[in-house]
C-alpha cells in the first residue's frame, strides 16, 4: 500500500492569526477567527475545511468527466455548513451542503449521469470526513 504524506505549517503571529505554509506548494494563506475573538485577517478553519471539501468534490467530478472524454464547459460548487453546539456546548461542523453545476453539451448527458453516481468515492477529503478521520494529536512546550 502505498502511502503520502504532506506537510502543513501554522507559525502564530497574534492574536488568533495564523501564517500557514505548505512544503510540496511552498503556498502560503493566513488563516484568523472571527471577531470579537479574532480580527478576521484570515480564512477560518470552517472556511478551509468547507473549501477542501467543495475543491475536492468539484475536481473529482471532473476528473471522472474526463475519463469519460467529455468537455466540461463550467463547473461551479456552492457549500452550506452548518455549525451547531453539541451536548458541550462546543461548537461543532453539523452537516456540509454541496450543490454542484456542471454545463457540457447535450450529447454527454448520459456519461454525465454515470459520473454523478461514481465521482463522490474518489473525493479523498469528503470521503474521509464521512468515514471518520483518526486525529493523533501532541502538545509540547518548545525548547
């Protein structure tokens, strides 16, 4: 089995604001919360994980239209999450709506249809939040 690994890094620069690297991009984004605990300078974990989610469904998507050799003229995604407190009282990602445009020529609409009911299981990100993701979290002082 053939395993990848990434590489993410948050540096702190106050406040609740983030600096956020990615070694196989060398990208970088700013990641905040919202006021009146953040001064919203950046994208929320919410926001990026609603991203990832909508990102990698849209491309899977895609991917499959084009194994299936048919031109996608436009493809758009539009992501509703919904945040709730649980028995906490913690603030929790309840439920991500996708909704998913696609425009390709009439001829294609069958290959389209077989795509819609395969592309989602090659959605690494959505796939894995639906299967429960193994989190192995440390916390040390720095030296």
């Amino acid at each position: 089995m053939v395993t990848e690994v990434m590489h993410t890094h948050l540096r702190h620069e106050g406040g609740y604001k983030f600096n956020v690297t990615f070694d196989e991009m060398g990208g970088r984004l700013h990641s905040d919360e919202p006021k009146p605990l953040g001064r919203e300078e950046g994208f929320t974990a919410e926001m990026l994980l609603n991203s990832a989610v909508g990102h990698c469904l849209t491309s899977s998507l895609v991917f499959c239209m084009e194994k299936s050799r048919v031109p996608v003229k436009d493809v758009e995604a539009d992501l509703v999450t919904t945040l709730k407190r649980n028995e906490k009282g913690r603030w929790r990602v309840d439920a991500i709506k996708v909704n998913l445009r696609v425009n390709v020529d009439d001829k294609d609409k069958d290959k389209f249809e077989r795509c819609r009911g395969m592309f989602q299981d090659f959605c690494i990100v959505s796939t894995s939040i639906r299967e429960g993701v193994k989190i192995d979290v440390e916390a040390e002082l720095m030296q």
